[in-house]
C-alpha cells in the first residue's frame, strides 16, 4: 500500500492490487516482457512498467546449447550402433534380399 516502488518477477500485478498503490512510482518485473502486469492500470495511475529484457538470457542460452549437443552425442550413437549392426547383418540382408536400415528397436527414448 505505501510502497514507492514494486519489484515483481511472475506475481500477477493486477487492477485490483495497483489501485491500492497509494505511493508507487514504478512497478519493474525481472524478467521479459510485462504479462503479468496490467499495464493500463499502471498508467492510469501514473505508475512507470519495466522490465528486464536480458533476464536469465545466459542461463536460457546455456541450456539450450547444453540440449543441442546432448540431442547430437545421441544421434551419433544411435548412427554407431546402426552402422555395427548394419555391417554385421548386411550379409544376411543381402542374402534375403533386404535393403536399407531398420531402426526398429534401435531408437532411444
């Protein structure tokens, strides 16, 4: 109520909560963009919105990265054990007059 300033990160800030600020000058959210926060009512209030827009941009960045070459290390196992067993069927295959590579069995979940 007699805030001057509101630090929020996921808290919906709403109508109902910024009509009660009888003292605020800003509302800032540390994280990106301002979905939680009803903008307008800010502004009808004459309460200043912002936000940190590089928030948890490295830690969202190394997590991605750290996805990609998993996704890629199990890719290239599932080529190595398929080309194992493709060069140790190959032989029967031919025999049976099969061609191509079967992944049944072969994938990881």
């Amino acid at each position: 109520k007699n805030a001057d300033a509101v630090l929020v990160n996921l808290f919906p800030m709403m109508k109902e909560i910024i009509d009660k600020l009888e003292n605020c000058k800003i509302i800032s959210r540390y994280g990106v963009g301002y979905d939680n926060v009803d903008v307008e009512a800010a502004a009808q209030r004459g309460i200043w919105v912002s936000n940190v827009p590089d928030y948890s941009m490295e830690d969202v960045s190394d997590q991605i990265v750290g996805k990609v070459i998993r996704q890629r290390n199990r890719e290239t196992a599932i080529q190595s054990k398929t080309s194992r067993k493709r060069s140790t069927d190959r032989a029967s295959q031919a025999a049976n007059g099969a061609a191509g590579l079967y992944l049944s069995g072969q994938t990881h979940r």
